[in-house]
C-alpha cells in the first residue's frame, strides 16, 4: 500500500462520478473505506464534509484533506500518488481534455438519459439500489422521486430528445480519443474512467445498445466497469427517437 492516510470515499452507489473515482482508487492500489450515503438528505452531509456549495457525489477525504468532485479527485490521487499514472506522459495534458469533456457535457448527457428512460419503466429504479423491480407500492414512491429529479436536473422530454439526437457524435468523439491512444490502451487512463463509467451507466438503457455496438466507448466501459446490475429494458423510450447514426452536420 503506496500511503499510510486514512481514505475515505463518499458516494451515492449508482452514481457514475462515483464509480469513475472507485476505480480509481482501486487502479492506484490504494486502501479506503466507501460510505454510502442516503438519498434522502446527502447533498447537506457533503456540504458539511466538503464545504458550503459542495452538495455533489463523490467526494473523497484523504488524511484530513477534502477533495471534492471526481475530476479534482483523479488530478490530486496522481500527484499524491505516481504509480499507476492515470496522466501518462507524453499525452497527459490531451488525456486531461478529453477526461474534462467526459466528467462534464458527457456526464450530464449519462444523467438527463437514464433518469430520462426510468421515468418510462419506474419499476425498474429497484435496480439502481442492487434489488430488482420495485412492487406497486414501490413503484408509486418511485415515481415521485423520478419526478422531483426531472425537475431538480431540470429534465425535459425535449431534453432528451436533443441528447439523442446528440448522442452519436459523442460516441464518434470517443472512437476519435481511443485512434488518439487516449483511452483503450493496456491500462486505464483518467479519460477512460470519466468515460467508461458514463457509457456504462447509458449500457444499462436497453434502449441505447444499439448506438453503442462494437464501439471503443462500449469497450471501455464494460472492460472498467464490468460489475454494474442497472437494467431499463429496451421499449422504454418512446419509439423512434434513439438516433443511431451521426447526423450531419449543420
Ligand atoms: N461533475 C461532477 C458532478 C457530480 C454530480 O453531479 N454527481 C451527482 C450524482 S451522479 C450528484 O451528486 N447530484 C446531486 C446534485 O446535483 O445535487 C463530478 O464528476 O464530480
């Protein structure tokens, strides 16, 4: 073990951010204890963790230093600890852009389109907390909680369709970072692991399979994030907006 600091991860399990700073972690080599905040009230506990405005999942505490968001997150685990460089030279600063495109525009896409097709198929939120589909009862709370989040991450249908229509360019971005020898190398970068953790989270859209077929961005996210049980069964969205080609531009 490369550090004798006690490390702590804050997270919501689901959450992609969170499972990009796990591996992280886990890629490093490093020792830490994972809480699993409640959904109820976590964005005031981060608050009073990370400070005033920190209210987003993960966060980490290394020794007595908060670093909060998971970008911050990989940049301070690299300078802390060398081994396992997830900014290889010569392409670290190339490595670090496209890893800020994916924890940002990429990452708020992965948002709006699962809460986006869960609103369709409410039952199936009992995956997002490891069980199965929720009962009827289950379900009624469900959907309150779908819906408070649509409003909160400010979620529209037209939204989503927008993202859809978006989503093909992103993947052709990808495959341009993995021809770049960004990402899908021998060993993950900090882009793969912004990337991957968002890709694998749209996988779980039964939906979005086909945009992603045979692509470096599917590649990525199942080779870093192989454990992930979310399933939103195909038939969710409404018919005909999952776009699969790159549309032209213009
Ligand atoms: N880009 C930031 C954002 C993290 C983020 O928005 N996390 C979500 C969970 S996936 C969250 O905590 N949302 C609650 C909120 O926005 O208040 C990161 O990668 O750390």
């Amino acid at each position: 073990m490369p550090t004798t600091e006690k490390i702590t991860l804050h997270v919501l399990p689901p959450s992609h951010p969170c499972m990009t700073a796990k591996a992280a972690l886990e890629h490093k080599g490093l020792e830490y204890d994972l809480v699993a905040l409640d959904f109820a009230g976590f964005g005031d506990r981060m608050e009073e963790i990370y400070g005033p405005g920190n209210r987003t999942v993960p966060g980490l505490v290394f020794g007595d230093e908060p670093i909060h968001g998971s970008a911050a997150i990989l940049e301070r685990l690299e300078q802390l600890v060398p081994e396992n460089p997830l900014y290889p030279e010569p392409i670290a600063g190339m490595v670090r852009e496209a890893e800020l495109w994916a924890e940002g525009d990429l990452q708020d896409s992965g948002r709006c389109l699962t809460w986006g097709a869960i609103h369709f198929r409410p039952e199936a939120l009992g995956t997002f907390s490891g069980g199965g589909n929720l009962d009827p009862a289950g379900t009624d709370y469900a959907m309150k909680l779908i819906h408070a989040t649509w409003k909160y991450h400010r979620i529209t249908a037209v939204r989503i369709a927008e993202d859809l229509q978006r989503l093909p360019g992103m993947v052709a971005r990808i495959e341009g970072f993995a021809d770049q020898g960004l990402i899908d190398g021998d060993t993950p970068t900090a882009a793969d692991l912004q990337i991957g953790a968002t890709i694998r989270v749209m996988l779980s859209v039964g939906d979005l399979l086909p945009v992603f077929e045979g692509t470096a961005a599917e590649r990525v996210a199942r080779r870093f994030f192989p454990d992930y049980d979310v399933s939103i069964p195909a038939g969710a969205l409404p018919a005909g907006w999952v776009v699969t080609e790159v549309p032209a531009a213009g």
